[in-house]
C-alpha cells in the first residue's frame, strides 16, 4: 500500500501533530506492507523511519508530473480544527464532491 501526502512546506506542522501518532502506529503495525511518501512538507518522521522525500517543487508543470506519478492508494490530508479548515472542507463535501461523481 502506497500512502502519500503532498502540500507545501508549511504544513510540516500540521502533519507532525495531526498524523505523526497514527503514522508511526501504521508503520509499526504494516512495516513492510507500506510505502509512505511525502511531497513538499518533510515531517520529522521521514528521517526516524526512512521514508520518501519529495522536495517542494515550485514548477506547476514539475508538480503535477510528480503527481502523475506518485501513484498512491491512499492520499492523507491533515485538517488542523480551524475556521478557514472547517469552511474548506464544508465547500469541498457540498460544493466540488458531487462534480466527482459525475
């Protein structure tokens, strides 16, 4: 299983505390059965647990190609409890989710 996040670096922060005690749960747990990638933000697990780095990328065309081929089964998308947090995810369930659908 591929596990991948991409942002920019200042969500460092978020991923340290929203996911790094998951993260670490899941890697003592599957070990060998995952990969986990991170784009952009370098959390401070990558160096404990050898994970994959991808330095940020400030190329539109070199991101979205990193993208094409990151290839993962799982994206992660920490959400710190904020107004403007709340309000994106609000816009994201009602407004752009049923266009997925499609």
């Amino acid at each position: 299983i591929k596990i991948g996040f991409a942002g920019s670096i200042d969500r460092t922060q978020d991923i340290n505390s929203i996911l790094e005690d998951s993260l670490v749960e899941i890697i003592n747990k599957y070990q060998n059965k995952i990969d986990i990638e991170f784009m952009g933000a370098k959390p401070s697990i990558v160096d404990k647990y050898n994970l994959t780095h991808i330095p940020y990328q400030d190329s539109y065309d070199a991101y979205t190609a990193s993208m094409a081929k990151a290839n993962w089964d799982i994206g992660l998308a920490p959400m710190p409890k904020t107004d403007f947090h709340i309000l994106s995810l609000i816009l994201f369930l009602k407004v752009l989710l049923p266009y997925t659908r499609k």
